[in-house]
C-alpha cells in the first residue's frame, strides 16, 4: 500500500470520529511500510467526537467536567458504531455511541451497583454482558442499557475476562481465582468448565483475558504462567507461546488479547507497556508502544479490542483513557 492511500484511510478514521488530525505516528518507523497507525486518545465525549450531552441509564450521573470522564478504564469492546469500556474506579461501564452522539452510563442492575466491573462484550443482537469480579456474576443488558438477568455459574469465583463463540451460542468466562474458563449459554446455562490450575497444557495460572477466533478456538492470556495459550472450542490445547523475559518476544504480564482480520495475536503487556502482535504459531510480527503518557504510549495497558474495519482500541489505564489505532497494512515477520 503506498504512502498516499494509507494516508488517506488515517484521515478518513480521523474524521469519522471527528478527531483533528496530528502528524502522523506509524509503526514501524520510516522508510519501513507504515503497518500501524496512531489515530486517537479518548477521555470523554469530546474526544470522541460526541457533543450532544451525557445520558445515564441506571443512575442519575451528574459529569461537572466534561475532560475527566474516564478514571481507570480497564476493559474494551468495539462494536458497530459504539465503544464500551469499564471503568473499575467509576464502577461503570461506558458506551461511547456514535451514531447517538451520546454516551450511555450502565451502574448495575435495578438492585446492586456494580463493584469492580471488568470485562465487556456484545452479542449479535447487542446485548450487553459485563463481568464483575467482586460481585462474582455476569450481568447482561439489552442494547440500551437496560438490565435483563445475570448469569452466576456455581463454580465462577473471580470472573474477569469475557466473550461469546462466533456462531453466538456459547459465553467463555475466564476465571482467574479457579484459573479455569466456565462456558454457559448466553442464558447462563451452565456447560462445562476448561483447564485447571497449573503449568502444564491446557492448565493455567491466573489467566485474565480471552479472545475467539473465526474457527471457535480460544485464544487466552495464560497471565502468571507468562504465555498465551490456544485451545480448540471445545477446550482441547492446541498451542502455547511466550515465557517470562524482558526480551522482545517474551511476556512480563500477558493481559488483553485480541485477533485481526487475518487472525494475528495481539497481547497487551501491562508490565513492559506494549502490544507485541504474533502470527497463528506465536511468531513474533511486530510490536508498538512504550511507556508513558503522550500519543502511543501506555501507562498499564489492560485490554484490546479490534473492530471489523481494523480500527484497534487499548485501554490505558493509568493514563485515564483509551487509545485508537488503525491497522493500515497486515504486519509481517
């Protein structure tokens, strides 16, 4: 792809989020082929281009500064037109609605407030599923915001990382206490468990997020056990990669995990501040970020989500807010 087009589709992301273009930041760095592309950072509406107000769905949510919505976002989901995005210091999850120009706030249910909400994922109706850790359940909204039911699997004890099989029938809950993935129903019908604790394949040892890919096998965030491991769907290994090094290639502490069109891994390492991508065998592609607080940089990067069009979404935590990136061009060894 050459230098014009992939200048143009920046532009054409920018705009469409109503985001003032900057000078451009690209991984890797010229005269390489520009791969990925700094697009955003998001903290509140603003920024996102929405300008219309605040809307709140459970609670009254009273916002005195419009620059300081987001406090410690931790998990991220892209769906269609809208972004959703926990924030386990507000104890909310916020849906940053373009095509509403609006932002929903989701507290809870209509009896409990949420208490440390982690994770968020959509179904193909837009169902809303946001696990909490603390409260030890998933609850599930409709595509307004508004409470449905919970799904509460005898066996979950500190569900944290959350998604649905590509043909919509199946959740997988990652359990981080058990080091196990729970799989129930989108009604919650308990299914069966994966895993146990350990070092071994198939095992875990605190595993934090998870990711799906277009086959139904699993692709987890095996965190304390330093590695990514992938899993057939219905739970058989099939293939691990990384160990704890502060080399390139290596992991310090393997969170958010996400797949692209052409099933590439990206990992968020929230110890070295970086997102390392690697091909299906757990080759290292690429890698970009670093640490800090200016564009394409990340202070506790948790989660990732890529949407269809190949707009990427990080949370970074400690810098109060998410970050946009657009994958301009399929990254190679």
């Amino acid at each position: 792809m050459n230098k014009f087009i992939w200048l143009s589709l920046l532009l054409m992301v920018t705009e469409s989020f109503g985001i003032k273009q900057e000078s451009k930041l690209v991984w890797p760095a010229p005269p390489d082929p520009a791969r990925i592309a700094y697009v955003a950072s998001v903290n509140n509406a603003k920024d996102f281009g929405i300008e219309k107000g605040f809307f709140s769905k459970i609670f009254d949510f009273v916002f005195g500064d419009k620059q300081a919505i987001l406090n410690s976002p931790f998990g991220i989901h892209a769906d269609k037109n809208s972004v959703y995005v926990t924030d386990i210091f507000a104890k909310a999850v916020y849906i940053f609605d373009k095509e509403e120009d609006k932002i929903v706030t989701i507290k809870g249910s209509d009896k409990e407030s949420f208490l440390y909400p982690v994770d968020v994922v959509t179904d193909s109706k837009s169902n809303i599923y946001v696990s909490d850790s603390v409260r030890a359940k998933i609850y599930v909204f409709d595509s307004d915001g508004d409470f449905k039911y919970t799904i509460v699997p005898k066996a979950l004890q500190r569900p944290v990382g959350i998604a649905i099989s590509p043909d919509g029938q199946w959740l997988y809950i990652v359990d981080a206490m058990s080091s196990q993935i729970h799989v129930t129903s989108l009604k919650g019908n308990y299914v069966h468990s994966i895993g146990t604790h350990g070092k071994g394949k198939g095992e875990f040892n605190r595993p934090t997020f998870i990711d799906i890919g277009k086959d139904g096998k699993l692709y987890v965030s095996d965190s304390m056990n330093h590695r990514v491991q992938i899993l057939d769907k219905n739970g058989k290994y099939v293939h691990a990669f990384g160990e704890l090094s502060d080399n390139i290639g290596g992991f310090g502490s393997p969170r958010g995990i996400a797949l692209d069109s052409d099933e590439n891994i990206y990992v968020n390492d929230t110890l070295y501040n970086t997102i390392q991508i690697f091909n299906s065998k757990g080759e290292l592609l690429m890698r970009f970020g670093s640490y800090g607080s200016t564009r394409g940089e990340f202070a506790l990067p948790i989660d990732i989500s890529i949407s269809a069009d190949s707009t990427i979404y990080i949370t970074d935590t400690n810098n109060k807010r998410f970050q946009i990136f657009k994958r301009l061009e399929a990254p190679t060894q």
